[in-house]
C-alpha cells in the first residue's frame, strides 16, 4: 500500500466539517458524501457519543465499498474565542502504509519517557516509554487530560503546576521528584525537562517533556548526604556507648530496617591491648534500634554478651576485615536467621521478612573493635554493591569515633585513678577544724583537670587549709597536681607563712615549665589557695594565688566573700603575694573552692558567687549534707571542669586549754618555770607526763636564755598532744647534732628529740618557736 495521509476537521459535536483528497483515497468517500455526516459512522467499532479518544491510535474504519481498514488515526483538539471547544483535526494513515519519518522514529525510540499536550494538559501524543511509564496504552491517554491519567493527583501537584507554568509563561521548566518514598514501596527520582512548544509565529500550541530516571544518581547523592550527616551526628561525646547509639541513629530508618552495634568485651573494658580474634568472639550488645517501637525483634539484650561461633557472619566479616553482604536466599544467612529464631520468638515475624544483611567490621587505626549489622526486611531493596562501599565508609568513621571514646574513657580512668591516688581519702586528726569535702571530675571531652584539696596538721594545734587547680586536663594535669600536693605538704612541714609557701611554690612552678635538657618547654600553670588556721588565737592567715577568695559563713548566719588578695597564678613568677589576716568566731564556716563551682557561661561571676553565699546559709544537718546541697545549687548545670570544695567549721581552744608564761632570761627562773608546768600538768590530770615535760621544757627554756633574745614566753598546749612551745625574738634557728664524747654540750635537742613524739621550729612575725609534741592516753585526748 502506497503511503497516504489523510486529514479531515469535525465539529465540536463530531460530525465531519473538512474532508482532504488523502481520506477519499484512503474510504472512497467523496468530500460531498463524508462532510456532514458523524464520525463515528465511518467506525467498524461502537464508541460512545464524543469521545475523542477512540480516534487515536489503531481504529477499523469502514470504506465506501463496504470494506474494512485499519488506520492510525492521531486527533488534536481545536478551541475557538474563551477557550471553547471548536472541534477537532484527525489525521490518518495505514499501519504499515510508508516508512515514518526520522523525526518520528526518534520521537518512538528514545529510551526516556516523552509526551506532548496541549495547552490544556490533555495528551497528544505518547512515546512507548511513557506508556510503560504510566502503565496505559496510547489510545487510552491521547486526548485525556494528564490530571485523568495520575494514581495520585495529589501527590503530583508540584509536577503539574510546573506544567501549567511552562504552557501559561513559555518558558522552560526543569522540576525534580520521588515516587515512592515510604519504605515499603519502590522509590524512583525523576529529572523532567519541560518546554513549550510553538507554531511558526511564536504562539504557544502546547507543551512536552522528557522524563529521566535519575533514581541511581538520587540514592548515589542521598548516601552521601548521610555520610556527610554523619561526620557532625556521631561522636558529639566522648561516651562510647552513646557513639555507638549515634550511629543507630544515622541509619536507621533511612538505611537499614534493624541495626546494631556490638563490641568486643576488651573495648568497654578500656583495657590498652586488644584481645585477639579467637575461633569463637564474645561480643557485648551495646547499640540496636528499629523501626518497629522497642525492638522486639532484638534477640540479644543491651548490656548482654553473646558469644559468636566460627561460621557467624559476624565472625567471618571481623575475621576477614571486610563487610559481608547476605541475601534470603543464601545458606549463610538462613542459619543466621534461624539462629535468631531459636533465640527469641520476639521477632520471628520480622526475621521472616528480612531479606538481605550487611555486616560490616568496625576498625580504627588497625584494630577490630567490633561489629555493626544492618537488615532490611520492609524495605523493598536489597543491599547491593554501592550499599557495601557506603557501609564500609560510614563504619570507618564511626569506628574512629568509638576508638576515641575508647582512649579518652582508658586515660581518664588512668587519671582519676592517679588524681584520686593522690587526693586525701580520710581528713588526718586535729581538733582545730570540722572538715568535709567534695571532688568531681570534669564530664566535658578535654578529660580529668587537675584541682585537688588537703588539710594539713601544723604545730601548735594549728591546721593548713588548701585548695588548687593546674591548669589543663588529663594525665599530665593530674601528674603536675601530684608535685603541687607533695610541694605544698613538704613547704607546710616547714611552717612557712602563706604567702612565703606560696613565693616556693611559684618558683617551683616556674623551674618545671623552664623545660628540660633538650628545649623541650612544658606549659605549666596553676591556681592556689594556702591557709593557715591557730584554734588559740583564732586567727586565719591566708594568701591566694590567682585563685577565687573563699566564702565565710559567721555564726550568726551572714556569710560573704573574704577580701583576699589575689596575685599572680602560680608560674608567672616576678611579682609578690600579699596575706591577709582575720579572726573568726567559734563555729565559722569557711569554704575553699575551684573555679569550676561557679563559673558559668550563661551566669555572671558576681551572681555565681552570690548564690554560693546564699546556699553556704541554707540550713543544714551536717557539714557533709551542706556539701552536697551548695554542689546542687550552685554547680553549672552543663559542667566542664572539675570542681573541689573543702568546708571547715572552725574550733577554738579555750583558756582551759592552753597555758602561757612570760620566762625572765635568767637561767635561775628554769626551776620555778619547771615547777608551775608541773602545777598546771596535775591540773589537766597529766600528772604522769609531768618527769618528760620538765625535761623538755628545761632544755628548750635554758636555750632560749642562753641562745634567743628576750621576750621568751613558754607555752603549754593540751590537744589531742601535748605541745610544749617556747618563743623567743630571735630568728636563729636550731639544729639537731650528734654531740662527741669529750663536748659538753649538744645533746639537749637530741634529748628533746627522743623523748617527744615530734619537733620543730617555726619562724614567726617576732622571732622563732621551738615545739615539742607529746602523746596523750586516748582518753585524755581532747575532744575524745
């Protein structure tokens, strides 16, 4: 059959309005004899009144001579002033009848969904593509509007009022989508290039697309788009558990159906070498999550540790350091599954439907830390090879992560152990002050800083209180805390005053971070309160370097900050530091601090310190409960150092207690100064210590006449020692020796020595006290 095209134009009614000589040649119907009449009656099928779309596509039409042809019809609609419809072109010619033109056949052919519409959306024509596409033939979507044709209308609004905007504007649209998206249904991306299409004057005819698949590339960028998430999702602390769940977070739902994440025992345990892979691994559930509310589908419990056989798929991936992909239709999987079953019946229903499994090895810096797994079961893809690249990606970075946890959890529990070795674990014996005490190590991921506390035992009753703080965190910060503590007890031995502690203590600090041999400078820095309570004179002296002033609390419930000052930090070196004297009441309570108590980001130090005055008043049981109730109060909630807080409840030694005597330097008084402490001895009931205190204060009374400079004053001390303490204006100092066989003197202090408990000697504001200490039966120890 020679090719003939054929064309004729019909009414908005469907009768013929034009006839062409193509569609006598095609029906032998004259133009006389078609025009006027109703299409439909030079159909060999029924169709119903109007319906255009049963002439498009492959139609019967009936020739004049009775017979039957087949055409391919196509049918364009044609509307007159306001939008009217004012009838329709239809051209037509046979199936086979002449080759289609290249234009024709590219329009067919191409391997991308194409449709032309007119301006009202109504389809003119479709390519093979888009029929599959919208799973309808040609001749049921020619002549239909688009809005007819959709599954979801709704969810193609956005698609549709670009279409709209392209017919509307005649400019050209791109628009993107997803179908799909529940995780039960197959998710496709589309990329759909929208143009106008015009006549020869520029008019607007109608509209058409080219729809592309674009669904590789969409999960391509959506995988990485999660990877990128996770860099800011996991590791946002140094807690390894909680890392492990921030994981699950990252893939579940968006990846996975079901993950977790179980580690080996050695990790958790923070142990420094890894345990081997063995035949058989136990391994500790640490992370699971799903999408089903509560997991049940878990068979294995947080906290609980499941040991693993040599064929698991969890073995062989850590076995073999690389991620093992499993399919419902595979040996392997199906023993795991079944394993699961035999389990926990929890779940079973799920495990049914699970239908593939990654499981990937989580490594960092060479060492196997553990296992993640991810299942799908509802969601409709299988994990395939792109999944097992981003798996092992994700897994990388989160084993990073876990790994960190791991050394920061090893070296802060390192620390804390050094820290606590070194802070005082029960407060020594002394009657001058009630102690209680608080230490928290820092939460925040710089680790364990370096404050610490001690009370300290001077002579004469007397009692230091200190309080410090070294600069940064971690081990080194705790060993440089360890010299600080031991400097300040070795310096206090030698009962300097505070603020000459405190000069030593600053050259100290300034020799360590000099550096070493080779250059190699330390950065070293640290804060420090020393304070020195006398229960006699109740007098406290105190000096503070760089460090916050401590809070009093009077007996009559006031309490404020004492005006201290503060000078440099320790290790800066160069300038002085000043003491401050006061004198307390019975029953103040002083509080020594860090300044990780009450400094605040999001407070005012005033309004920190403020409530720390507040809270010291609040009425409390015990020393200890008011620690507790001011950490409460006064503490940062988001806490990032480590915070100390010593609280002393002053005591004071009465009259009762102490006994003094001016001594004339005339070595003739020695015997009645020996008489009236045997006097007052018999007074205390220490009658029995009496022999050894006449010898103790003989000797150190005679030197002072022999050796000092008046005034010399003897005292008497009766605490949970006896002390016996003889001042004198001199600054010389004396010193223990071993005297010779021919010397007739130097055994005195040898003597003193040797019958005391212990001895010393102080420098003072006047001169210098020699001290002696002797024990008391526990029963006439005082306060016992």
């Amino acid at each position: 059959m020679e090719h003939v095209s054929a064309a004729a134009t019909l009414s908005a009614d469907g009768m013929v309005t034009g006839w062409s000589e193509g569609a006598r040649r095609l029906t032998g119907y004259p133009a006389e004899e078609a025009v006027g009449r109703d299409a439909r009656e030079l159909l060999a099928q029924e169709v119903p009144a109007g319906a255009l779309p049963a002439l498009a596509g492959t139609a019967d039409v009936r020739c004049r001579d009775g017979t039957v042809v087949a055409l391919r019809l196509r049918g364009c609609a044609l509307t007159g002033p306001g939008g009217t419809p004012a009838g329709y072109v239809v051209t037509a010619e046979p199936p086979g009848g002449g080759e289609p033109s290249p234009a024709e056949r590219a329009f067919e052919q191409a391997t991308v969904s194409m449709s032309v519409f007119d301006t009202r959306q109504r389809y003119l024509r479709v390519n093979e593509v888009a029929c599959e596409v919208m799973g309808r033939p040609e001749a049921e979507l020619v002549g239909r509007s688009l809005p007819d044709t959709l599954r979801d209308p709704a969810q193609s609004q956005g698609f549709l009022e670009h279409l709209r905007q392209v017919a509307e504007t005649g400019r050209p649209e791109r628009y993107e989508s997803v179908t799909g998206t529940s995780p039960h249904d197959r998710s496709h991306a589309w990329v759909t290039e929208m143009w106008p299409v015009r006549d020869g004057s520029g008019e607007v005819l109608g509209t058409a697309l080219a729809a592309f698949d674009s669904t590789e590339h969409y999960w391509a960028r959506e995988r990485l788009a999660l990877l990128n998430e996770s860099a800011a999702a996991i590791g946002t602390t140094l807690d390894l558990v909680r890392t492990a769940e921030e994981l699950i977070e990252v893939v579940v739902p968006r990846f996975a159906d079901f993950a977790s994440v179980d580690l080996m025992e050695w990790v958790l345990d923070t142990q420094d070498a890894p345990a081997p892979l063995m035949e058989e691994i136990p391994l500790r559930r640490v992370a699971h999550g799903s999408l089903t509310e509560g997991t049940p589908e878990a068979s294995v419990r947080l906290g609980q540790v499941d040991v693993h056989p040599a064929p698991s798929p969890l073995v062989r991936a850590m076995r073999e350091g690389r991620v093992y992909l499993g399919r419902a239709d595979e040996p392997d999987f199906v023993r795991w599954v079944a394993e699961r079953d035999a389990r926990s019946s929890q779940g079973r229903a799920f495990r049914a439907r699970a239908h593939s499994m990654l499981v990937v090895p989580l490594r960092a810096r060479g060492i196997t830390l553990g296992v993640a797994v991810a299942v799908r079961a509802d969601h409709p893809d299988e994990y395939g090879p792109d999944d097992v690249v981003f798996a092992e990606e994700l897994a990388s970075r989160a084993a990073v992560c876990i790994d960190n946890a791991r050394r920061f959890a090893r070296e802060r529990t390192t620390a804390l152990t050094l820290q606590h070795s070194l802070l005082p674990t029960g407060m020594p014996g002394q009657a001058a002050v009630e102690v209680a005490h608080r230490y928290l190590p820092s939460v925040s991921a710089e680790g364990v800083g370096g404050d610490w506390f001690d009370v300290i035992p001077l002579s004469g009753s007397r009692v230091a209180l200190v309080v410090g703080d070294v600069v940064g965190h971690g081990i080194p910060s705790s060993a440089t805390m360890g010299r600080l503590c031991t400097a300040v007890r070795t310096l206090a031995d030698v009962d300097l005053p505070p603020d000459e502690l405190l000069t030593h203590l600053d050259d100290l600090v300034t020799h360590l971070g000099a550096g070493d041999d080779n250059g190699e400078v330390a950065e070293l820095g640290a804060t420090c309160l020393y304070a020195v309570y006398d229960p006699v004179s109740r007098r406290l002296t105190l000096a503070a370097a760089g460090h916050p002033a401590p809070a009093l609390v009077l007996p009559d419930g006031t309490a404020r900050l004492l005006p201290v000052s503060a000078g440099p930090p320790l290790g800066v070196g160069g300038l002085p530091f000043e003491a401050t004297e006061v004198e307390l009441p019975e029953g103040s309570v002083l509080a020594l601090y860090t300044d990780g108590l009450v400094e605040d980001r999001d407070r005012d130090l005033d309004q920190t310190t403020a409530e720390l005055c507040r809270a010291l008043t609040a009425p409390a049981a015990s020393l200890d409960a008011l620690c507790d109730s001011v950490l409460k109060d006064v503490m940062p909630e988001a806490r990032g150092d480590d915070v100390a807080l010593l609280l002393a409840r002053t005591r004071a030694l009465g009259a009762g207690q102490v006994a003094t005597w001016n001594v004339p330097a005339d070595p003739e008084q020695v015997a009645e100064i020996r008489q009236a402490v045997t006097r007052q001895l018999i007074a205390w009931g220490l009658g029995e210590t009496a022999f050894i205190t006449e010898l103790v204060v003989s000797e150190l009374v005679t030197n002072a006449i022999r050796y000092g400079e008046a005034p010399i004053q003897l005292r008497l001390i009766r605490d949970r020692s006896l002390i016996c303490e003889v001042s004198d204006a001199s600054s010389t100092s004396p010193h223990l020796r071993r005297a010779h066989a021919f010397d007739e003197g130097g055994r005195g202090l040898l003597l003193v020595a040797q019958l005391t408990q212990r001895w010393g000697s102080r420098q003072t504001d006047y001169g210098k006290t020699i001290w002696a200490e002797q024990p008391l039966p526990p029963s006439e120890r005082s306060g016992e």
